[in-house]
C-alpha cells in the first residue's frame, strides 16, 4: 500500500497553525513570524512533507552566519573525542543562525597553552566555549575577549567567575555527593576512602571534592577520606597512585576519581589479585572502557555528563548572547547526570 503524502492541511495541523499560515511559509507572500515560520519548518521535517527542503533552504538563507569556537582537552581522550562530535552536530543542527565549529584541544593543563590556544581560536571565531582550570591569567584573557565583543562560555568546571557569559554542565557539587553516597551505601563497611582530582584550579573538581566530603562528614562517619590526590588527570600518575595505595592500605573501603585519569585507576583494580578485597570505585564519563569495567565489577558507578543535551543547550546560548547580548545568558545552566551501573550497561 502506497502512504499518503502529508498535505497542507496535515502540516497545518502537525505545527498548530492555520492552512493560510503554511501557505504564506511556502510561497512568501506576506511576512511570517520567524518563531511561526520555524515551527512549520519543524513539522514539516518530523511529517516528511514535500516542501520541507525549500522552507529550510529559505529560513537558512535569512539566518546569520556564526562561527563558533571550542577549546577542549586531551584530544586523544575518548570522552573529549564524543564531545567534539556532538558539539560540530549541534552547530550544524541549529535552528537559530548558519555556522561551523572551529574545536581545538590542549595537550596539558598549562594556563599559558590554553590562554595561547584560545586566543588563536578567537581570531575567526564569533563566541567560544572552553574547558579549563580556572587562573587569573584566564580571567585576564576572557576580558580581553568580552572588551571585542567576543562572547565566553566555561565548560563542565566554572571559570572567570562574574566576566564569563555563562557556564554549561552538571551540579558538580550534587556529583560529589551521589558519588560519596554510593560508596558509603557499596562498601559494606567503614574505612578508608581516596579521592582523585585533576587539578584544585578546575573549580568543578573543587565542588565536587566538597560535596564530597561533606556527605561522609554528615552521613557516613565510619569512613575516612583521605588527603586528596592531585593526578593532573593522567592515566600513569592514577595508575601509580593507587597501586600504591592498595599495596599500603589494607583497608581502602573506596576510591572516586573526580576528573580524567580513570583508566589508570581501573588498571590498578585489574591488577589486584581475585581473592583480594577491592575498594568501590567510581569515576566520571562513560567511556567504552569504562562500559567494561563496569561489566568486569571494577567500576561501581559512573556519573556521566549527557553531551547531546548539554550541546545543544551550549550552541542555542551562544546563539543568543551573540544576538541579544551578555544579559541573555544565564550564569549557570545545569544539565541533568545520568549515572550508569553495572546491571544499567
């Protein structure tokens, strides 16, 4: 049986407006409002309508053009690797103007390569968005850029606190504390606990370990929390680290890593032997190999930042301080977590 083609009629009804609305959307015959326009577009898209190629086409040809750019870490990271993908689908997908992504990455967490990098990658970019360590020679850099008219936004950990636009990720201080709730609820017992951070400049790490802390303190009294460790988010320092701690501490009840560096960490648990009592562990960023930890038992949880969401929710801000200036931008938009377990993957 051959499916009917959607008509007027059923795209007026797909996108609530009236036949003579999607009438002047298809032949421009008198001006639209754009949101209305947009909407008939929409419909026209989910319902497979035939003319949905030329309402886009005209919409397109009517929208600004931006270039956005984003600064990341780590390019061989896998989770950082998955952003940069979302982040060019998310500007290629919006509604809002016509662009590209500019993504560069850093190789270490050094202010002067970041503050080097992003200022390269302001030069043909109209807004930016990074992940950094917050330091005042940053701070001083995003001013400089907000004087051009060249909107910031930080990424997954707040920076330049009061002159960036806006910052885009999770409640880092609600993560710490689910993290220290399923080790207190996992480990069977009190003891000792590690905690990893990349750096005490990433202020999403320094919430975190708060919240971390916090939740022991006020909850679970029985455990420990150690001296906190500082990996500079790298697979050999965690690795070292907690072989170490395995081999010295007998009573190790659990171990969270706030930032990168979790493979070197799951490396050490691979390590211990079977009949040897293994600490909870928990980390952030579904990863393939954190998805097999997991099935292994090495992983108790992952907190993980849901990218798709979070960019496109990035790209429409950046849209709009671009068009409506600073004030549009919230100072703080929290996306959900989604947390993964070994029964969930």
């Amino acid at each position: 049986m051959i499916a009917k083609r959607p008509t007027i009629a059923d795209l007026a009804r797909a996108s609530g407006v009236s036949v003579a609305t999607v009438d002047r959307v298809l032949n421009a015959r008198l001006p639209v409002r754009e949101h209305t326009a947009r909407r008939v577009y929409k419909a026209a898209t989910e319902i497979g309508f035939h003319a949905a190629g030329l309402i886009g086409q005209r919409l397109h040809r009517e929208l600004p053009e931006y270039r956005l750019g984003f600064l990341l870490l780590r390019p061989k990271d896998p989770f950082y690797r998955a952003f940069a993908t979302e982040l060019t689908e998310a500007v290629s997908q919006s509604q809002q103007f016509r662009g590209a992504a500019s993504i560069d990455f850093t190789e270490s967490l050094a202010v002067e390569e970041i503050v080097d990098r992003l200022r390269r990658l302001a030069a043909g970019s109209h807004a930016l968005a990074l992940v950094s360590p917050d330091h005042p020679m940053l701070t001083a850099a995003v001013k400089e850029l907000k004087e051009r008219g060249i909107p910031v936004f930080a990424l997954l950990s707040d920076f330049a606190n009061g002159v960036r636009d806006g910052y885009v990720g999770v409640d880092n201080m609600k993560v710490g504390r689910t993290a220290a709730w399923m080790i207190a609820n996992s480990a069977g017992k009190g003891g000792k606990v590690a905690l990893f951070v990349g750096s005490h400049r990433f202020h999403g790490h320094e919430l975190r370990e708060i919240g971390f802390r916090a939740f022991f303190r006020e909850n679970a009294p029985g455990f420990t929390v150690m001296e906190t460790f500082v990996n500079q988010e790298s697979y050999q320092a965690t690795h070292e680290a907690l072989t170490a701690l395995l081999e010295q501490h007998n009573d190790l009840a659990g171990c969270y890593i706030a930032g990168g560096g979790a493979e070197g960490g799951i490396s050490a648990l691979r390590q211990v032997a079977p009949e040897a009592p293994r600490p909870v562990m928990v980390c952030n960023e579904i990863t393939a190999d954190r998805r097999a930890a997991l099935a292994e038992g090495l992983l108790t949880m992952v907190i993980d930042t849901p990218l798709r969401p979070l960019c496109t929710e990035l790209v429409a801000l950046m849209a709009n301080a671009l068009e409506k200036g600073a004030a549009a931008a919230p100072g703080q938009t929290f996306i959900p977590f989604g947390i993964y377990l070994p029964e969930s993957i």
